[in-house]
C-alpha cells in the first residue's frame, strides 16, 4: 500500500471507529507499518485540516472528529448479518475494498450490545453462492441461534420417514447443491447431525437454553459443505 491510500484508509479507520480511539500501535499492526510512519502520517493528516485529535489515557489513542462520524445505527443483529451477506457478494469485485470499508462503517456505529450479537450470529451462518434462498423455518432457527434456545424440530429425511427432535444448534450452513442445513447437536442421535432446512417440516423454539458448542468443533462433519463464512470485520 501507498503512502496516499494508506492516508485515506487511516481516515476510513478513524470513521469506522469514531467517537472511540484507536492507538497508534493498533494501526500500526493494521497497516504493518511502525508506529513512527502512523504518527507522521497522523500529523500530515492533521497538517491538511482532517479533524483528528489525540486521546490521553490508557484507552486512548487518535480520534476522528464525531461531526466525520455516523450517528448510531438501529440495525438488529439479523438486519446487520444480511447486510454483511449483502456486501460480501461484492468481494471478488472491484468495488471489494469500498465494501470492506462500508461494512466497518456499519458495523462501528451499532451500539455495543447489538453489534456483539450480530457478531455471535454472523459466526453461526456460513454461505456459499449457490445456496438457495432460505426456507421458512429458518426464522425460527435464527431467533433459536441468537437467543441460544433448544430447538424441537419435525425432520424428514431422505427416505420420506419423519421424526421429532431436540437439536441444539449450532450453526447455519450453505452448502453445495444448493441447500441449507442447520447444524448441531441432535439428542435423539446423541451426535452431531446435519438438518437440511427444505426437510424441517416444522420448528419450533423452546424456553430451554442451549449448551455452548463451537462451529469448530463440527468443522469435521461439514467440511464438504462450507466455503465460506460471513464476516463482520
């Protein structure tokens, strides 16, 4: 990178982060460039009229003026996640970098309790482009996933044969051949299973939290499934 785009992109930065600061060792490691390079070119900035100041204290760091910022952003957890779906289409294009920088933007400008849990949902849905569209009872699953609640699911499987059963989810997959699956643990298998969604024929949330299981840890089972996942930031 450039002296002159990595000017423009420390601006970017500041404005996804502003009103909060951001140490001149972490733009550093951003930029891998050393901490003298980011003072000079904060001081450069500031030499051209960019609204930057400097934040004493422990957490401080550079701040970009909040009148440069975006006011707070009353996007849900699942608003936000659809957005990042939405701007993650556009990453093999040459508009990928624009699309990062949009995203930080939204991102940082969701109050913090709600930017968390668009993080903690992004991390449970995994896409892939020839995906179809969601079925229905994935609104369900959603809220199931946000809220980690067990779920009870009708389930028909390949051979026409339905049963009931508690599932605690784990995450969404995109897979090849077009379908989604929610993955996690089936009590009744006592196993980690794959649920083609087109398949549940009804789900329904219960008031029963969830145990904490990580996506990794069934990274075996779907590795021919998942391609790619979305991201936050």
């Amino acid at each position: 990178m450039n002296r002159t785009d990595r000017l423009y992109a420390l601006v970017e930065e500041l404005r996804a982060v502003s009103p909060r600061a951001r140490p001149a060792r972490e733009l550093a490691a951003r930029f891998e460039v050393s901490t003298r390079t980011v003072e000079r070119d904060i001081a450069a900035l500031q030499q051209s009229g960019v609204p930057i100041y400097a934040e004493p204290g422990r957490r401080g760091g550079y701040v970009l003026d909040k009148s440069m910022s975006l006011p707070p952003l009353n996007f849900t957890p699942a608003e936000a996640v659809a957005v990042a779906v939405a701007l993650g289409r556009a990453e093999d294009s040459p508009l990928a970098s624009h699309a990062r920088s949009a995203l930080r933007k939204l991102v940082a400008a969701m109050p913090s309790p709600e930017e968390a849990k668009a993080r903690d949902l992004a991390a449970r849905i995994h896409l892939v482009a020839e995906a179809e569209p969601y079925p229905r009872a994935s609104k369900v699953i959603e809220q199931a996933l946000l809220r980690r609640r067990v779920l009870r699911i009708e389930y028909e499987d390949s051979k026409g044969r339905t049963t009931v059963r508690e599932v605690e989810p784990t995450v969404f997959v995109g897979g090849r051949g077009g379908h989604w699956y929610l993955v996690g643990m089936c009590r009744l298998r006592q196993d980690a299973r794959l649920f083609r969604l087109d398949r549940i024929r009804r789900a329904e949330e219960t008031d029963e939290t969830s145990p904490e299981h990580s996506p990794d840890r069934f990274s075996p089972d779907v590795s021919d499934v998942i391609l790619w996942n979305v991201d936050l930031g």
